[in-house]
C-alpha cells in the first residue's frame, strides 16, 4: 500500500505543484468539482444530503457490494464462474 500512496502523491504534486506538503489541499477548482458531483450523488440517491464523505462512500460501496454479488450469482448460475 506505501507505494500506491506515494505514486498518488507524486502524481498530485506534479499536476498541482501548490499542493501543501501532506497533500491533502486541492486547488479551488477542483475542491468545486468535488463537492458538485457529491451533490449530485446525494440528489440522486437520497431526499436529503448525506451527512458526511463517510456516509456517502459506505453508501456507495454498499451498492456496489449488492451489484457486484448480483452479478457474481448470475454468472454462475449461467456456469461462467
């Protein structure tokens, strides 16, 4: 995992050079575009927002689990898996 995590950091630094040192700072445009599309992701699921990343993301994993089991049963149910 320690690779993975640095190959992200280089590739953040080198696109946004004024990144903080932790890299956890993104430049305004793209801090705008995250929280878009979190909007839209609650719009489309829920009548309220979420209340928070966390809960977003558990949500989200949660039906790509359901899908992903869907799709496995089905598989072998048709003898492909």
């Amino acid at each position: 995992m320690t690779g993975c995590r640095e190959i992200q950091r280089y590739s953040f630094f080198k696109h946004f050079k004024f990144a903080t040192i932790n890299g956890l700072t993104m430049p305004p445009v793209l801090t705008k575009a995250h929280a878009a599309l979190d909007s839209a992701v609650d719009k489309l699921y829920r009548k309220t927002a979420f209340p928070d990343d966390a809960a977003r993301v558990a949500f989200l994993f949660e039906l790509y689990g359901k899908k992903m089991e869907s799709l496995t049963s089905r598989a072998k149910k048709q003898g492909r898996g």
